[in-house]
C-alpha cells in the first residue's frame, strides 16, 4: 500500500475534526519511549527501551468527555542485525484513530491502528524477516491507553500497543511518554 492510501483516510475525517474542537484547541504533540514486549523482543536491539516516537494528533468532540483522536507518528527503533530493521534513522509510521473517555484528570482510550514497517530486505537475512516472512504494506494493530493531566495542557501518557508484521511475529510495545494540547 503506498502512502496516499496510508494518508487518504486521515484526509478524509479533517473536515468532520473541523466542526468542534475539544477546549478550544483540538492540535496535540506527543513524545514518547518504546519499550520491546513480546515479539517486539525479536526484533531490536534491546529488550528494554528500544526506540522513541514522535507524533501529532487532532481531537474531535462527540459530546463532553467523549471524544474521537486521529493520529500520526514517526516511531524509530534499533532493529537488530540481519532483520532488515537495523537503521533507526527509517522512521516506521504509525497512524489510527482512538476513542477518548475523559474521567476527572485521566483520559482513557482505545482505538485501532495501521503501521507501515520499513524494512529492508536486502540487508535481511534472519529467516523470520526474509522470503514469505518479509514485511510489506500497511499492517494492522491496536491500542489502549491512559492519560494523565498534569496541566491542562501537559499530560503523562502510557499505552499497549500490537500491530501486524509478517506471518511469524505481532509484535507489542508499551509506549511511555508525554502529551501537549494545544490551547487549553
């Protein structure tokens, strides 16, 4: 899948995002670290702290408390040797659409995603990255999550993520980090 179906969808939902807007701004910011679970562990480096993403998002109000996030991020990792995913400087993206509870100063959320892994088969000669278990196209996930607000603009963010990679490995990550609104 190229990446004008990967962006169609997002294009699509921007005018619905523009009719309401969450405390006066709907833009938000997120940092934040990867760390390997399960399958993920295959695939990097590290089995600890594998990598970070950066991302932007936009709310939409359906009605006080509950609102719908379309978002969009760069995720890098630290791949290991022979995977095809050893250059961080490839940033995979990672994009979906959460629905959002708010309940006092915690946000929780749910929402399906779609990652496009960038792999390199040429430099991937582990079997479970190579022929038939080599990756391409968009792949499908989930996650769930938490948010804190610290400020009405600063939130402390937490998430379990799984997505599709070949037909051996799903691989799952935590993603710890921090959230900006826009506006308050």
């Amino acid at each position: 899948m190229n990446l004008k179906r990967l962006f169609a969808l997002p294009l699509m939902v921007l005018p619905l995002c523009a009719q309401g807007a969450p405390e006066g701004n709907p833009f938000e910011f997120t940092a934040t670290a990867t760390l390997a679970n399960a399958d993920m562990n295959k695939m990097v480096r590290s089995n600890n702290l594998s990598g970070y993403s950066l991302g932007f998002a936009i709310r939409h109000e359906l009605k006080p408390g509950l609102n719908t996030r379309l978002h969009l991020a760069l995720m890098s990792l630290r791949g290991k040797d022979a995977t095809g995913l050893e250059n961080a400087n490839r940033p995979h993206v990672n994009g979906g659409l959460d629905v959002m509870q708010d309940v006092n100063k915690w946000t929780f959320f749910g929402g399906l995603t779609l990652t496009q892994w960038k792999q390199n088969t040429n430099t991937a000669t582990d079997p479970l990255f190579t022929g038939a278990n080599a990756t391409n196209g968009v792949k499908l996930g989930y996650r769930i999550g938490s948010e804190y607000a610290f400020t009405p603009q600063v939130r402390g963010t937490l998430s379990f993520n799984q997505a599709e990679f070949n037909k051996v490995l799903n691989p799952s990550w935590w993603a710890l980090g921090v959230t900006y609104r826009f506006g308050k």
